[in-house]
C-alpha cells in the first residue's frame, strides 16, 4: 500500500513518512481522490454503455427475407406482420441511438422511394 502511495502521490508519502501536512497537501490528495473516482465513474459509464449496445440481439430477417417467407407460405400474414413490426421498431432504435440517426432514417427512406 505504500509502494502504491509512493508511485502515485510522491509529495504526499514524503509528508506522511515526515509526520507534516498542510491545507494544501490535503487538497491535493482530494484533487487526486476526486480525479480517480471521476475517471473510475467515466470507465464505468462507457463499459456499460458498450456491454449494453453488445447485449442487443441482432436482426435475424430482412424485411425482403420476411416477403419471401410469406410469399412462400412458409408463414402466416399474422406471423409476417409481427415479424415485419419488429424489425422496424428495431432499426428504429438502432437510428435513434446514433448521432443523426432518425434524420438519416428519413431521407434514406425518402431517397429510395424517389424513382
């Protein structure tokens, strides 16, 4: 433990071995204590942030996939519907999540239906 004062606050192990502290050694040691739970609390936010975005399940159809599907028979309308609400809703939310997202949405979408 003194081995990890001595590496990470120097002056301040020096004061603690020479029995002598100061207002200002106080404040740096919280400077230094206020700085390492603000970084711990940024790593904290990003990793789950990340483990979160890892968690989501991906896509398993198009939606051309589904047409071909119900086309086929091999599915219900009831069945292509529902499928069909879930994807969208998931693309959805996949464009509000990203910078731009719903704008970029719309004129992709409006871009594709322009002959």
């Amino acid at each position: 433990m003194v081995a990890a004062a001595n590496l990470l606050l120097p002056s301040v192990a020096m004061h603690a071995v020479s029995g002598t502290s100061s207002a200002t050694d106080v404040i740096v040691v919280l400077g230094w204590i206020l700085g390492l739970v603000l970084v711990g609390a940024i790593a904290i936010y990003l990793l789950r942030r990340w483990v979160k975005r890892e968690m989501e399940p991906p896509v398993g159809f198009s939606l051309e996939d589904l047409r071909q599907l119900r086309d086929a028979g091999e599915i219900t309308d009831v069945e292509y519907n529902t499928a069909r609400d879930r994807v969208i809703a998931h693309v959805k939310r996949q464009a509000v999540s990203k910078p731009g997202g719903v704008e970029s949405l719309r004129r992709a979408y409006t871009s594709r239906r322009k002959p």
